[in-house]
C-alpha cells in the first residue's frame, strides 16, 4: 500500500474471495466513527453482473433515520414510480444529512403546455420528462430539463398521441412509451386528442424516434377490444417501462398481461391475465401492481405467482424498497402496505386525509411519495407519514395530484397534474452519478471534503453536491455502522478492498487506489 495512503486510514475491509459477495456486516458504535462536521472518505471496489444485477442495493451507511443524521452510500434502483416505473437505475448515490430540509419546493418550470408529468426520470447525466397535454391539436412530449425553469423539447411520438407515459434506458439507449390519456379520471373531462397511442419508441442521438412495435397488436381478443376502450384491441397506452436481467418490459394498462419486447417490433405476451399499472423490482424478483389491488410475482416464461392484495386496495400504482422491505401505496385509503411474504400485507400508515398514494421514491435514506386529492409531499418516518408540502395549488380543480417522483443532481423532483410543472427539494447533501452503472468492475469513492461531497467513478469525478456550511452538518449518532445493508435493497454483489478515512482523499489519491488493483 501506498504509505500516504495508510494515512487517516480509520477501517479497512479487504473482503477477498468469496468473502465480498452479498455481504452484510455491522459494526458497533464507536468514537473513531464519528466524524462530526469533519472531512471523511469511503473507497471501494465493486462487481455487479450487469444481466442480473438490476438491483445492488446499499454500500456503507452510517445513519439514524429518525434524526436524519449520518451518512449513505449506495448504488439506487427506484421502481414501481406510476407509470415512470423505474425512475432511477443503477445510479450511485453519496447522501450526509443533519435533519436538513428545504422549507419549500422550488418550481423548476413547466415543459411546454404540460397538464401532467406522466414520466420523470435520470437517465445518461440528463432529468428527463414525458407529458400529457390537453388541447385536441397538442400531443405529448418527451422533454429533457435545462436548467432553472427552462426544458428542451426532444419531440413527440409519431403516433401523435396525447401523451408519453414513460421512459427507460436499455442497451444504452432511451425508450419511450405513447399513451392516449384519458382526463375523465382525473375530473378534467374526456380527452380532445383522441389518437390511439400505445407504441414504444426508441429515441436516437439524432431526435429520430424509431417505432419499436405496439404491445399487443397480434393477440388481441373480443374481450381485450372491450377493455381497451377502441376499435383496434391494440394497446392504448403503453406504460411502465422496465429493465429486468438485461430485456425490457412493459405494460400496456388497458391490455391484460406484461409485455417483453424480442427486437425490432415484436413484443411478447406472458401473463398474468390482469390490467397491470406497473412493475418493481425487489429481491431480484419482478413485481407486477395490479390496476385492481392484486400483485404478483413472476417466476419466468409466462409463469406469475399471486402474492395477495392489501386490505381494501383498488388500485396500487406505487411500490419502493426501504431497509430491506417492499412496501407499496394504495387507491382509495391511500395506505402504505409493508410485504409480509406469502400473500400477507401489513397496514402501516396513511396520509393524512389523502385518498391516493402516488409516486414513491427512496431519496437520502427516506421514503417520499405524493398523493392525490391535494398534490402533497409526504416523508415515512417512525410515527407515519409527515407533511412535506404542497405541490399544486390549482384553484377550480377536484383533484390534484403529485405523480412522478426521480432523484437527479441530489435533489428529489416530482411531477404533477393538472398545472404540468415540476418542482425540486433539497434534503440535506447528496452527490449523485445520474447514469447507470455498468455492469463489471468498478471503483467508487465517495469524499466529504469541507462543504461539498464527492463522488468517483474509476478514479474520475463524476458528481459534486451543492454547496453547504460544514458547521451544519454534523453526523454524530449511535447507529452501528452498516455495511451492505441499510436504507434500501440489500447488497447485491461482490464488494472488496473498502476503506473507511477519517480526511478527504485528493483526486490523485482516488486515482492511485483506482488503478491499483486493474
């Protein structure tokens, strides 16, 4: 090792061989862990399998998520986000805190003539939102955000469908999904646009938008045709897409079954025979929500095990991973249900006087979703669910609601409906690689150096969180220090040589111990 590298060197955990894989270790509180408002650094290798590895789950924690004060460290996932699904993918994230939060939401724009953000998600560095508009000559729009209050268009479906339900990266490249919005449900009347959407395009470097087939075209049945709502029996809106060991999946909501697309324009039918809403993924397993308050487990082929519905649930459009428990949101209690295993969901707790738990997201060690009637933000906390404000305040309206939720650039960003912008809020610090991590090996550093945080990626800088007054963030607490457990999902992987600094490293030290094990 590098003498100056052994230097603040406050825990080292090679973990060589097989002793890295999926690992779970705590250890206890103790003096050298508590780095107060000072400098620290965490550096380690990591391997993932880039076909099975959708999840990898929680790194290095040291945090009490009753104060909201230490520190996270741990590769994201975050499905089951409405019709976005997966609005975070294998995207690193270095989080402190010290009970910090904006006191309120900062209004980043709205996209065009936006009534909904349907999809909202991090993708290649770049926030990206797909929208519903109104109007009976308008179509939805895939937009990409500029900065402040500003969104570049990146075009519509050639469908010329009322709106872009959702969006995916896969195989490198960004899909998206084109849907025929129906307002009726949200007391906004029926729609004026009235094309059939209900296709998946693939979006090119160049804004070509290349048509990826229409799920369900060539099975359609009299019953379908009926569901659907049209002639055609086609998928009217296709929503939720979503990578799963290396194929991209989707839902269509007005057609029974999942869809997994084969090439070109080819989509596979494979059950189960229910209108699913959306997907998560949680233990390395693909969930089905159902539009209906079933949800179900796929076990590959066109094989679905039934995992029961929470109590009184209609609908469930949300679902999100947090200390190693799957929980999802109910339609018309707007109920938080925590997954018991077998077909048992345990009630544990509601949104006030809110009838819809909408998008969830797991952001700096906390549970955030949105509801419907009244457009807030809410944050899971010990004692249930806490007000973190309102989104969408438009007057004459009966139902509001905060859809979308995506973490990008260390902030948590939602979407709504019916005024179609979109809002930003800051709790405490975060660092956040916006990209998905490859599969393969890789080192990650991540340093706390005066009032900003850092994070590497094989050696090279790829995220810095907004600045702040050190003297704010103290990270004194009594938790245990967690390694590959904690907040989220559970390790996924094989993690070696992590080191544990009570400094910050320097760009040319995570550059020496990223090349030293190549």
């Amino acid at each position: 090792m590098n003498v100056k590298l052994k230097d603040g060197l406050i825990g080292h955990w090679p973990f060589e061989g097989d002793t890295g894989r999926n690992c779970r270790l705590e250890v206890g509180n103790h003096a050298g862990l508590r780095f107060g408002t000072g400098d620290f650094s965490i550096a380690l290798w990591l391997l993932t399998d880039a076909q099975t590895g959708d999840i990898v789950g929680d790194l290095i924690s040291k945090f009490d998520p009753e104060a909201r004060r230490g520190f996270t460290l741990g590769v994201v996932t975050n499905t089951g986000a409405t019709t976005t699904a997966q609005a975070n993918y294998r995207n690193v994230h270095f989080g402190i805190d010290n009970g910090k939060l904006d006191p309120v939401w900062t209004d980043c724009g709205r996209p065009g003539r936006a009534v909904q953000i349907q999809g909202l998600g991090a993708w290649r560095d770049q926030l990206y939102a797909g929208t519903f508009e109104q109007g009976a000559d308008e179509r939805g729009h895939l937009w990409r955000y500029g900065g402040g209050q500003q969104w570049v268009d990146c075009g519509s479906p050639p469908d010329g469908a009322n709106a872009v339900s959702s969006m995916a990266e896969f195989d490198g490249q960004l899909y998206c999904t084109s849907g025929r919005y129906n307002p009726i449900g949200s007391r906004l009347g029926p729609a004026k646009n009235t094309r059939p959407g209900g296709h998946v395009y693939r979006v090119d470097a160049d804004g070509c938008w290349t048509d990826c087939g229409q799920p369900g075209a060539e099975d359609a049945t009299p019953e379908d045709k009926v569901v659907a709502g049209y002639e055609t029996g086609k998928a009217d809106e296709a929503t939720s897409l979503t990578v799963y060991r290396g194929q991209l999946y989707v839902t269509s909501h007005h057609r029974r079954g999942a869809f997994v697309y084969e090439g070109g324009k080819n989509w596979k039918n494979i059950g189960p025979n229910e209108r699913l809403f959306s997907f998560t993924i949680f233990q390395d397993r693909l969930y089905a929500l159902v539009n209906g308050g079933p949800i179900y487990r796929y076990e590959g082929g066109s094989d679905w095990t039934y995992c029961g519905r929470p109590e009184r649930a209609d609908q469930i459009y949300s679902a999100v991973t947090y200390e190693g428990d799957l929980y999802v949101g109910t339609w018309p209690d707007s109920v938080l249900f925590r997954y018991r295993g077998g077909e048992t969901w345990k009630h544990i707790a509601k949104t006030g006087y809110e009838m819809e738990i909408m998008g969830m997201a797991l952001y700096n060690g906390k549970v955030y979703c949105g509801s419907l009637p009244m457009a807030n933000a809410w944050r899971l906390d010990r004692d249930g669910w806490t007000f973190v404000g309102n989104v969408d305040n438009t007057p004459t309206v009966y139902l509001r609601r905060l859809w979308s939720l995506a973490v990008y650039r260390g902030k948590l960003f939602g979407g709504t409906l019916p005024s179609g912008h979109i809002l930003s809020l800051e709790a405490g610090r975060m660092a956040t690689c916006d990209r998905s991590l490859p599969g393969g090996r890789h080192h990650i550093a991540a340093v706390r150096v005066g009032g900003r945080l850092r994070l590497h990626l094989d050696g090279r800088l790829v995220a810095e969180s907004s600045s702040f007054n050190p003297d704010d963030y103290s990270l004194n607490n009594d938790q245990p220090l967690r390694i590959g457990f904690g907040v989220g999902h559970p390790f996924r992987g094989t993690m070696s040589d992590l080191r544990l600094y009570n400094r910050a490293l320097a760009p040319d030290e995570v550059a020496h111990l990223a090349e030293e094990r190549k």
